[in-house]
C-alpha cells in the first residue's frame, strides 16, 4: 500500500496542524536543505518547500523536497503556474507522486516582474484553480486534462492558497469557494497580523460552509525587526499589517526586536487557535527556520503526532 | 489597431549603416493612428536619417514614400516603379508591413523602423492600452467585456490574485487590476454568479500552437 500524506492524517485525527515552510537556496548544495529541514524536524508535520519564491532562481522545490524527505520530514511540494504549462504541471504531479512526495500546494506564482528574471516569458497556461482541478481529476479518475487515462494515478493531498487581506473582500471567499469545488483539500493562508480582518473573512467563509470542506491552516511571519515589518507592508504585494503592529515593534530596543516577533507569533497562533474552522497553523520565518521551534513549543504544538 | 513605437534613432542608424540608397517607407493605417508610422513621422524620420548622413559626411540619398496600407499587395505594388532605385527599405509599419514589402521584394533587405507593440486601444490622445490578445477564440461576454488573458499580468481566469489592492494590480501601481473591473462590472449587469463557476483551461491551439495562424475564406476568393 501506498505511504498517505501525514499532514492529511493529522487534520482527520482532528489534531490542530502545524506546517513550516523551508526556502530552497540559491545554489545546488544540498546540505543547505538539510540543515534547514534539521531546525524543522519534530517541530512540524509537514514542511513546505516553496518554488522560486519571489521569481528567483533557486534549487527546485522537487529536488529540495525530495532531499528532505530522505533525511525523514514530510514536504508539503509547492508548484508555481508561472513557470510550466499543462505538460510539465501535470509531469511534475507524476513525479512527484512517483519520488514518494504526498502533498502539494498548487499556486499562481509571484509575478516574474519581481525577481530576478524579469526578461522572462511568464507562463500562465493554467491559473492556480484549473491546476488543483487538474491535480484533482488526475488522482480522482486518473485523467489528465483532455481526457487520456493514466495507468495510475498520483497520490497527493492538495493545497491551494488564499489571501483574505487581497481586495475585494466578499470575492476573496468566492474564490476560495472555487478552489474548493476544484479539489483543495487544505488551505494555507497569506500571513495574518489583522486578525480583525482574517475573523471576517473566517466568518464569511464558515458562512459559506466552506470550512466543512477545506481545512485551513492560518498563516503566521514571525516579524525579524520593525524595519521588516515596515518593508513588508509598503513593499510586499498582499501584505496587511496594521500600524499597531508596527508600532508593538517599534517599542522595543532593536536587539529585543526579534523576541518581540516571536512574542506576536504566538500570540496570534493563540488567537488562531480559538477560532471556529481553523484547523493547522502555516509558519513561515522567512530565512529564519531556527526560530520555528521556539514559536510551536511556546504556543502549545509540542510535541507533534508521530 | 495594432501599436508600435519608433525605435531609437540611434538604433535605425546602425541598422541602415551599410546601405547608401534607402527608401524610408510610411505606414498610413494603425501605426499612422498611434503616430509612429504615418506620412508625418516617415518625414520626420527620413529628414533626422538625411541630416545625420550629412553632419557624418555620408554620401546617401534618403527618400520618403508612405503607402495606405503596407500589409496589403494591392498597395505595396504602388512602390514597383521606384523600388529598384534603392539599396535598402527602412518601413515604418508593424511587423506584418515589414514582411509583405519583404515577400513582394526579396531582392531588397527591408529594416524594420518600429517595434511592433500590441493590439490596442486609444484612451486619449497619447495614450494607448493592449486590450486584445488575438486569441482566437473570444470569451470577453464571460467576463464583463474585460478580457483578463490580456488585461490581468498573470492571465488568471478564475478570479483576482492576492495581488490585487484597492482596485490596482500588485506588478505595477499605475496598472488597474482588470479582475476588479471584471467584478465591478459583472456586478453592474447583476452577473455576479458568472464568477462562481469554475472557467477551464483556455484552449491555446487557436492562438499559437500550430504555427503561424491563417484565415482562408473561400467566399472571398477570386
């Protein structure tokens, strides 16, 4: 029998999940990935590898998570449509499936305008929710797109992504409610710092009945300094920090900044926690692995099901 | 109407460096309506070409001619009679005139003077927008008369990305996000429930899977 998804047993055991994210470097040194996959490991129960993230160059998500799977972690593959049409999204699904890889978060990709290939052609053959159609229909009815049969199918849980601080608001649940009926199975969210905002959209979406049919796990930053927190909410597109966050971070002397960071983390894990529908936390620290130990065990996640 | 834009003139000098006679030939359709192509700027073009040989001391002889239509045979042979006399077309149309004097002439190089942008509309004076992909295979009653595939930066079919803020488009601040106006729109007409179902992949084939793209239509034969 096939190995399942841990991340998709986890939330069926109804246990609050926990998925970290891990940044593949530039450079094809693979204890990069390991090192990283190291600060995660029995922190998480799954890690994320993203793909290209901000459209630079960097070792392959397939590769990274593959590299992590062998010292024993679960990768969460994310695919990106900005860079592959249907032959190679769909090829990927197979491989990945085939290398043992069981989950994967089927995304739109940063604009290529921001990395540093901007002289590239974006792709774009699929958008983010025909691909989790496609990953979908693949896995369900071993079919790929048009129709043709595969002799077997891929194994994955699915993923997709949603952005509740994206305009406009009463769309944003329309468009998860899509991703839905395509075929995601879990959702992780973009980062949450207006939690006013993120309760809204939560209501909107248990409204829907939505929550029901997709688990969603919240997205948490950990925030490195006031000046992070500054660049992201006036540079990183999809980004909502509300000032009052800037300032807690401001109050603090530069060399507390971090533990300051952390503090709101958990905090807002806390808070995640209490609300109707969330079922994991997503914890992205962003080139700062080594600080998701310290925000699981202090809000409560340790240990994690073996 | 298909857009372009002039190329530098620094740019059209080096490419029309090695040759002494040159027909500078205009564009009098779309590109004389995004002012790149048209009589005016093939006299412009031509007079800057002609002043720059003579302050380098080049013996050349620049002409101008500027035809109705350059992607259409009935108007390019209007240059028949005088096409032997030069050593080198500079055209001013898009890619397709470029072409056309190509295939009618192939003893003659034809250098193109334009880059050759998209298929636009004009705002305001000055202003021109791509609206149109030319996909062949149009779906804009879908969605409000926007078409995302040439309006929204990532084509995205399905609805925003998380990108979109304030009605403006994450790549560039002065780029209105074209899924906000889709919605706006479709809320307008009350053809809000257009969005929830689920649009499928586009089929591509009629854009450019299979080569360059042909209409053949027998009715209109001679």
């Amino acid at each position: 029998m096939k190995e399942m998804s841990r991340l998709k047993t986890v939330l069926e055991k109804g246990t609050f999940a926990v998925t970290a994210e891990c940044g593949p470097p530039k450079s094809a040194d693979p204890e990069t990935v390991l090192r990283k996959g190291d600060l995660l490991k029995g922190k998480v129960d799954a890690v994320n590898v993203t793909d290209n993230q901000t459209a630079i160059v960097r070792m392959s998500s397939m590769a990274a998570c593959t590299l992590l799977k062998s010292a024993g972690m679960e990768p969460v593959l994310q695919v990106v449509v900005r860079d592959r049409n249907r032959i190679a999204l769909q090829s990927d699904i197979l491989g990945a499936s085939a290398l043992g890889i069981r989950n994967v978060l089927c995304l739109s990709g940063d604009h290529q305008s921001f990395g540093n290939q901007p002289q590239t052609m974006g792709v774009f053959d699929l958008d983010s929710i025909q691909f989790v159609q496609a990953v979908r229909t693949m896995r369900d009815q071993g079919l790929i797109i048009g129709g043709e049969k595969l002799n077997s199918g891929p194994e994955l849980f699915i993923g997709a992504a949603a952005n509740p601080f994206a305009d406009p608001l009463p769309f944003r649940v329309v468009r998860l409610a899509k991703k839905v009926a395509a075929g995601a199975e879990f959702i992780q969210t973009q980062c949450i710092y207006n939690l006013e905002r993120f309760e809204a959209w939560m209501q909107m979406v248990r409204d829907r009945g939505l929550a029901d049919k997709v688990a969603i796990l919240g997205g948490v930053t950990p925030l490195k300094s006031a000046r992070m927190a500054k660049y992201m909410k006036e540079k990183v597109s999809g980004m909502d920090i509300p000032d009052r966050i800037i300032q807690r971070m401001e109050k603090v002397p530069p060399e507390k900044q971090r533990e300051e960071g952390i503090s709101i983390c958990v905090e807002t894990i806390e808070r995640l926690k209490k609300i109707p529908g969330v079922k994991g936390v997503h914890i992205m620290a962003i080139e700062w692995e080594d600080a998701v130990g310290e925000i699981v065990e202090r809000a409560g996640l340790l240990p994690r099901p073996s | 109407m298909i857009t372009g834009e002039q190329k530098p003139i620094e740019e059209i000098r080096g490419m029309v460096e090695p040759y002494k006679r040159i027909l500078v030939l205009g564009c009098n359709s779309c590109v004389a309506e995004c002012a790149a192509g048209g009589e005016k700027e093939t006299g412009m073009l031509a007079s800057a070409l002609r002043m720059a040989a003579k302050m380098a001391g080049k013996e050349s002889v620049i002409q101008e001619r500027t035809l109705d239509r350059q992607c259409v045979k009935e108007f390019i042979i209007r240059i028949d009679d005088i096409v032997d006399q030069y050593d080198a077309i500079l055209s001013l149309a898009c890619g397709a005139g470029v072409q056309a004097v190509g295939d009618m002439y192939p003893e003659v190089p034809v250098i193109p003077a334009l880059n050759t942008e998209f298929l636009g509309e004009t705002k305001e004076q000055g202003y021109w927008v791509e609206n149109c992909l030319g996909c062949g295979d149009c779906m804009l009653h879908q969605f409000g008369g926007v078409c995302p595939l040439a309006r929204c930066s990532k084509q995205l079919m399905n609805g925003p990305c998380g990108g979109s803020k304030g009605g403006v488009c994450e790549v560039r601040p002065d780029l209105p996000c074209a899924w906000q106006e889709i919605i706006d729109r479709l809320e307008h007409f009350g053809e809000l429930e257009r969005l929830e179902k689920i649009v499928p992949p586009k089929n591509w084939s009629k854009k450019n899977s299979s080569g360059p793209r042909r209409i053949v239509r027998e009715d209109q034969k001679r």
